[in-house]
C-alpha cells in the first residue's frame, strides 16, 4: 500500500516541469529557443508581408487570409469573424488547461506610407497608409513563437491549448471590448500581448503610469440646407454646432483634471460655402486614468454636444466607436517574462541597423543615439500616473491575468503615428527584434503550460490585489456594434496602388531586395 501511495504521489508531481516524455523546463526552453532560429525566413516573410499589405484598422482581409492561412496549414484550428468582426479570427491548438492566449495587433496608420530602409520621409504610395506603428511585426512574433509551441505540444505530449487572438482596429480601439463581450477569454488562463518597441521590456500594474483609457465618441449634427447667401434665415447649421461644441470643450478644458487628455477631428465640415451645411460630424477622443474618470469625460461631451445643438436649432446624435480601460498587467507573469527577455537577450545590430537608426533620428532631429545595447531590469509601477497615449487590451487585462511584452523591432526616440515609425519595419531591425519577441514570448508560454502553480499564482494576483477593489464594467452599451464599416472607403481608394507593392517572398529574399533597397554600407 506504502509502496502504491509512494508512486502516486510522483505520478503526480512530475508533469509539473517536465513533459510526458521527461524533458525538463530548461530543456524545453532550449529547444523552443532554436526551433524559433530555424523559423527566422518564416518570421521574415511574415514582417515583409504584412508590412506591405498596408491596412487599416477594420479592413485587416489580407493580413488575415495570410495570417489564418500559415495556422490553418499548421494544423491551427481556426474560427473566423469571431465577435461579429469580419477581419477577427481565433486560432487554436492542443488541448486542455491551461489555455495560454497570445494577442497583437494587424492594423496601420493613415498616410503612413513608406518604403522601409530609407531614412527620409519617401512613401510608397503618397498619401496611403502604411506601417507607422509597426504592428506588421506582431503577428510574426505570436504566429512564430505559436508555431514552436505547437511543434513541442506535438513532440512531448504537453497538456494544454494555445490561442492566437489578432487585434483588429487596435488604432481605433475598436475592437477588443467587444471580444470580452463575446466572451472570446472565457476560458483563457494567462493572456500573453505583444506590442512593437524599441526597447525589450514588459511591466505590471500601471506600469510607467503613462496610459490612459478612453472612449471614442463620434457626433453627428443634423440642421437644415439653404442657400447661404439667399435665404440664410431658412437655414439651420450643422458645422456651427460642430465649430460651438469644440469652443465649448477647449473652455472647460482649463477646469479639467491635468490627467484628462482630450483630441478631435472634425469628419465632415459640409460640402461647399454657399450651402448651410445641414450635416456636419466632430469624432473625440477622451482620456482619464480610470473608468469613473473617462465616464465623467464621455458625460461632459455629450452634455457640450446637447448645448451646440440647442444654441444653434440642430439636433445631434452620437455613436461609440471606439474604448478602451487603462492596461493593468499581472505581476506574476510579468516577472517571469523578465527572467526570459534577460535570458534571449537583445539582437546584435550590425553597423548598417546602427547608421539605419542614427540616419533617421538625426533626420527627424531626434537624439541619435541609434539602436539600444542594453535591458532594463523590470521597475516598479510609478508612483504618479501621468496618463498618456491608450490600447484596448486594458479591457482584456481586466478580465485574465496579462501581461504585454515590448520587443526590439523599431528605432527608439520616433514620434509614433507617422511615417519615421514605419522605416525600420521590414528591415533587418524588425526582423531580428520578431525574433527576439518570438522567444520570449515561447518561453513564457512554456513556464505556464509545465508549471500549474505559476497559473495559480497569476492568478491570486488579479483577484487579491488587481481587482480587489476596481471591479470591471465596459463602456459599451447593449446596443453598440463594432464600427466594421470604418476606414472601408480609404482603403478601397488605395487598394489598386497598394496591390502593386506586395511582397512577394517566391520571387524576392527580403522586402528590400524587391524594393531594390540596399541599407548596406
Ligand atoms: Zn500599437
């Protein structure tokens, strides 16, 4: 009986870190870390592909077929326009807990367009969009780092499923509130991001206390068309309330909190000055450090919206598109996933990434400090949160323990948004830094698949301290509907142009070498 009780017990301690064949976590690691190696065209091409599919957020169709196209053919099952979302998918494979989910962006920025390796503003097509974020290095690094794991669930028998997420429309946070909502995380236990940079870093909780949330708010005016020289007294306008409505928010914004960050754009002005304009339409964005605060913002802009609209006899309407819940990222998993950006280590740039970098910085009149040798050990969350730009998986990290690992692919000191950020990224910078991603974020997934205890812990940390006070409610309405139809019209004018530019890896090594671009010295 002693001898049977005795057997159990190791029965059951060993698949804790080791897999059914007996490889040990460390072992493990060391495989997944050269299988990634010997993916490094794959995570190329992936970079170069999407890099030049160029699209924007809601409009993501090429990059996803590409994307679901390399899962499905490795045995990824995939569900597709999950959440109502055309361009969303979801991507699975194994089986079992625990469920470890990688998610990261496919979508571009407008205008953004520019051939890569250059380091002057040259687009490839004026005016189109284009990678000035670098969101076409993520997939490579998940769908990479997805690929090993799967090769080492097949090999050594581990328990457990890994899910691949893409964040559609990300640059209009429009999208992942609305998974949550579909319950795409339901069943997930750890969720692993990954988010371009220009450093190699991850944080917890607040981080550097410089992201906010926010919804995003479109109002739609609505007065009456006249001549505007004739009968002006028959008419009633709608660019007036729009022009009303954005005085009346820069007044209150001296008696806002200094935390608020609030921007807009107006989408239409009207169509010519001899016509009242009997339609116009402001687009904002509202930004706060927490969920009561945004809420306040999104009530203040609706009440200015009702004053424009009575001061000016129009009536108004208005439609989310777009929220987001400042990030909050588990500690437990954040310190694990320092352990292996300390462990893979930064790429080696050459002199050639070096001039690359430093040529662009000194271009845009950044500090030239070119490329980073070195990582930061993970720091505390600050004390002050100064708030700053967002990113809708803040509504995921409140849901399942997450964290968001920043890889090396980009240039550091850029602007963001714009053109400079969009030069490294199907150069070898970006390649060797989805690389890097990619283990990381293997070897992250590989501690929580083989150690149960860990998941646990990540765990105890999102119900005892992450959420034991703040308890999450979405910004959306019952009635709000992902806004698919966004961005279709630019997108389909650029189409024809862009076409022309995809990548094509039969033919071409690299992006560059179709480009004719040569960033050697
Ligand atoms: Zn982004």
């Amino acid at each position: 009986m002693r001898k049977t009780y005795i057997a159990i017990v190791i029965l059951c301690a060993t698949p804790v870190l080791f897999g059914q064949q007996g490889r040990s976590l460390p072992d493990l690691k060391a495989e997944a870390t050269a299988e990634v190696d010997k993916l490094q065209t794959l995570t190329q091409q992936m970079v170069d592909e999407i890099f030049s599919f160029g699209e924007l957020g809601f409009q993501e169709y090429e990059t996803s077929r590409y994307v679901t196209a390399i899962l499905e053919k490795n045995g990824f099952r995939i569900e597709r326009q999950v959440a109502g979302i055309p361009t969303a998918w979801s991507g699975s494979y194994g089986s079992g807990k625990p469920v470890i989910a990688f998610i990261t962006d496919l979508d571009c920025i407008p205008r953004a367009s520019q051939k890569p390796g250059v380091a002057y503003h040259d687009p490839l097509v004026e005016g189109a969009p284009g990678h000035g974020e670098g969101h076409n290095s993520g997939m490579a690094v998940n769908v990479t780092a997805a690929l090993v794991l799967k090769k080492l669930i097949d090999e050594h028998h581990l328990a457990g499923t890994i899910k691949i997420f893409p964040g559609v429309a990300e640059e209009l946070l429009g999208t992942k509130a609305f998974y949550v909502r579909a319950g795409l995380f339901k069943d997930v236990d750890i969720v692993l991001g990954a988010h371009v940079s220009s450093d190699f870093s991850t944080s917890y909780a607040t981080g550097d206390g410089e992201s906010s949330g926010l919804v995003s708010v479109q109002y739609f005016f609505h007065g009456k068309a006249a001549h505007a020289a004739m009968a002006p007294w028959q008419g009633r306008s709608a660019l007036d309330a729009v022009e009303l409505m954005d005085t009346g928010w820069d007044f209150r914004r001296e008696h806002l909190r200094p935390a608020q960050r609030s921007h807009r754009v107006i989408i239409n002005g009207g169509d010519q000055p001899n016509v009242v304009p009997s339609e116009a339409a402001v687009w904002y964005y509202f930004r706060e450090l927490d969920y009561t605060h945004i809420k306040e913002l999104y009530d203040l802009g609706n009440s200015i919206a009702d004053s424009a609209a009575k001061m000016t006899g129009t009536t108004v309407d208005h439609k989310l598109v777009g929220s987001a819940w400042p990030p909050f990222f588990n500690k437990v998993i954040a310190e694990a996933q320092q352990k292996n950006i300390e462990a893979v280590g930064l790429p080696k740039w050459t002199e050639a990434d070096q001039t690359l970098a430093k040529a662009l910085q000194k271009e845009i009149g950044a500090k030239a400090e070119g490329l980073p040798e070195k990582i930061e050990s993970l720091s505390e969350p600050a004390k002050e949160q100064m708030g700053g730009p967002s990113d809708d998986v803040g509504d995921i990290s409140w849901n399942v323990p997450m964290t968001y690992l920043m890889y090396p692919a980009n240039i550091p000191n850029l602007p963001g948004h714009s053109w400079p950020n969009a030069v490294a990224m199907a150069t070898p910078i970006a390649h060797k830094g989805s690389t890097a991603g990619a283990k990381v974020q293997a070897l992250t997934a590989l501690d929580f698949l083989l150690q149960p205890e860990l998941v646990q812990r990540a765990w105890d940390y999102f119900r005892n301290e992450q959420t034991k006070d703040v308890h999450y409610s979405s910004f959306l309405s019952p009635e709000d509907r992902p806004a698919i139809e966004m961005n279709k019209e630019k997108m389909e004018r650029f189409l024809p142009q862009l076409k022309k530019f995809y990548y094509d890896p039969a033919r071409y090594k690299s992006y560059l070498e179709q480009l004719g671009i040569s960033t050697q010295q």
